[in-house]
C-alpha cells in the first residue's frame, strides 16, 4: 500500500515540475518577442519622417519634394481613433515650437485675432521679435484633429510667395497648434466686407486675383504630388503688409489621386462646384470653381452666401458671358475701374463656373489670361507682371 502511494506521489511531483518547465518556457518566449519587435522598431530610419528638400520660403520654383510617408497619409483615420500624437522633433522639416515659447509669445493666449472652425488664432510675438499667427486647435473639434494632422504632412512641404508657410506646430500638454506667417492686413474676405475698411481700388484686385491664381497653379503644376485646395474663399485668402495674396487653410486639401473613389461632400456653400456635388469627385477643376467665384467676389464685392451666383446670372442676360459686366461692378469703386478689364475678368470668372467641368480653363490658363490683363493700361494706373520664369518678378508701378 505504501509503494502505491508512493509511486502517485511522483507522479503529482512529475507533473508540477512539467509544468513550472512549461510555464518558464512561455515567459522566455515571450519576453522574446517582445526584445525582437522593440528593436525592430528602433532601427534607424524606420520611423523617422521622409527627408526632402525644402524650397526657401516665399520660393517660385516648381517643387520636386516627395509625398508625405504614406503609411501616415493613408491612415489618419486610424491614428485619429487614438490619442493625437505626431512624433518629436520635426514633421517633414516642419519645427516643433514648445507650448511654454508659445504661451509666452501670445501673453498667456489673450492676443485673438480670429476664430475658425479649427479654433481661435492668436497673434504672437516670436523671440526673434517676428510676427506669427498661432492658430489652436479647440478641444471639442474632432474635425479639427484631422485638419491638423493634415496641415502638419501636407502644409510643411508647400513653400511659394502666393501661399501662407506653415513655420512650426505645437504637439503637447493635450494641445495642438500651428504656427504661421502673420499676414498683417488680414482676410480678402474682410476687405471686401467690411464698411470700416476702404474699398480695394480696382488696381488692387486685379493684382489679388493673379496672386491667387499662382498660388493655385502652384498646387495643381508645381507641387509634386499636385495639391488640391478644396477650401477656396475669399476668407481664406490672407494679404500680408504689402497688400500681396497668399493662400491660405490647407485642413480641407488632399494630394490628388487618379481614379478616387466617391466621398462625401466637404467645402464652403456658395464655393462648391455643382460637378463635385454630384460625382462626389474633387477635381483641380472644383478649385477652379471656386475661383471662379472669387474672382466674381472681387469684381462685384458680394458675398456667395447671400445671393452672388443668382445676381451673375440676371447679369449674363444683359452680357451675353462676354461684355456689358460694368453694371456689376462693386459700387464703391464709384466708375473707378478700367472697363476693358472688368469685362475681361468677368468673362474669365463666367468660363471658371461653367457647370461642366471639361469646359473651364486650368489655373496655368488663367494665370495667363489674368497675366494680360493686368498688364493693359488705363488712365490712372500701370500694372506689369513679369512670369517668363518659374521665379516670376513682380513690378506693380501706381501713380495717384
């Protein structure tokens, strides 16, 4: 009886030491695993941004830099199920600004200056005594989240005189912010619209619309991948000190991509190009709506949302789509404008809104066209835009 017993007690000894061996062996493999992918994971290069070469800011020159590490362009919607993070240091040779440089150079954000469906913008005053607008992101934007992310990747490999440069962004102490150029005289939007402001003289949009129409040309031709804007408005238009438009807001925009699949419809009312409304496909043909009505916005200083569109379309009746446009000029220009360049523009704005999308001129079209006319005369005015070279001159003589 004693044996028998014996005997079942090695065996329940055999067993436990089977299984502490079993149990020692799954945590080796184990914390094996874990070592490999860890240093996996730490292998130079392996996360880091893309490099690319960088234009100087304010640069002309066609872009030759490559796209945005696919793998973080493809998924911002599963990065965004998650906390908002963008790695340390710098996004695509974008600098990272620390959230104290920040607090400090907007006196504790108590400098706003605008607010957007992004957040408030503040104007901060940078150590080196230059001006900026940081603009932060509100906490309860989740649509926001998504334009920031997108700004960082795509803004900081944009550089040309005619859009806004991203200069840095701020990732921490759960905030999100992007640092711009400040462009002192503000938005065309509140030029346009607001009657504590003067009037733009007639010289002055002219001059606006062909600053536009090469930032544009420059997403569409000169970026590499193209960029469409997707977001054209006249508020998001900025003028810096020397009354020069640059374009602004990249939260909306995306690189372009052959054969996309259909998507749901994001812009402005009033901007949308009634294609895209119905394909669900943006092409560099919606932006070229949108300019279109932006030019319409100069010329007659009437806001989209309130009834522009229809009060264009009373006046092609008059003017066939070519001449006769004077009778929408902006009254407060009081008949000071050149009449042959009104109804050029005008005609050029009519060709951008043709409701089939085939029909309207590119942007290198009507960089051209805007070219010639700002280049004719009238009585009180020379204007003359130079644009032999990818790093065009710009020579705007006035005399009172």
């Amino acid at each position: 009886m004693k044996g028998v017993i014996w005997g079942h007690n090695v065996w329940i000894w055999i067993g436990v030491g089977v299984g502490v061996l079993a149990g020692v062996c799954a945590a080796f493999c184990i914390c094996r695993i874990r070592k490999c992918s860890k240093s996996k994971s730490s292998e130079p290069g392996r996360n880091s941004s893309c490099s690319a070469p960088l234009h100087d800011h304010g640069s002309d020159s066609t872009s030759t830099i490559g796209s945005p590490r696919t793998s973080e362009w493809n998924n911002l919607s599963s990065r965004l199920a998650k906390p908002l993070r963008i790695s340390s240091g710098s996004a695509l040779g974008v600098p990272q600004i620390s959230y104290k440089i920040l607090r400090s150079a907007t006196s504790n954000f108590t400098t706003v200056i605008g607010q957007g469906s992004f957040g408030p913008v503040y104007k901060a005053l940078m150590g080196t005594g230059e001006m900026a607008a940081v603009k932060v992101l509100a906490c309860d934007s989740r649509q926001g989240s998504k334009e920031f992310i997108t700004e960082v990747l795509l803004s900081g490999r944009l550089h040309h005189r005619n859009i806004v440069n991203l200069v840095g962004y701020c990732a921490e102490r759960g905030q999100h912010m992007l640092v711009y150029v400040y462009m002192s005289n503000g938005s065309l939007a509140s030029h346009l619209y607001n009657e504590k402001v003067g009037p733009l003289s007639w010289c002055r949009r002219v001059s606006i619309a062909l600053d536009v129409a090469r930032g544009l040309e420059y997403l569409h031709h000169g970026a590499v991948p193209p960029v469409l804007h997707r977001d054209v408005k006249s508020s998001n238009i900025l003028l810096d000190q020397s009354m020069r438009a640059r374009v602004a807001d990249f939260g909306l925009s995306k690189e372009e991509i052959i054969n996309p699949g259909a998507s749901s419809v994001r812009g402005t009312f009033g901007y949308l190009d009634p294609h895209y409304i119905s394909t669900r496909n943006f092409t560099k043909k919606s932006d070229v709506y949108g300019f279109g009505v932006l030019l319409f916005e100069l010329i007659t200083s009437r806001n989209p949302l309130q009834g522009l569109m229809e009060y264009v379309e009373l006046a092609v009746i008059n003017t066939d789509g070519k001449v006769g446009w004077e009778e929408i000029a902006d009254s407060r220009l009081d008949g000071d404008f050149d009449a042959q360049q009104l109804n050029d523009m005008a005609a050029l704005a009519y060709k951008c809104i043709n409701p089939k999308s085939k029909g309207r001129p590119s942007m290198s079209d009507l960089v051209q066209e805007l070219t010639q006319i700002a280049r004719k005369q009238d009585g009180s005015a020379l204007m003359e835009t130079w644009v032999s070279t990818p790093n065009a001159v710009y020579i705007d003589m006035s005399r009172s």
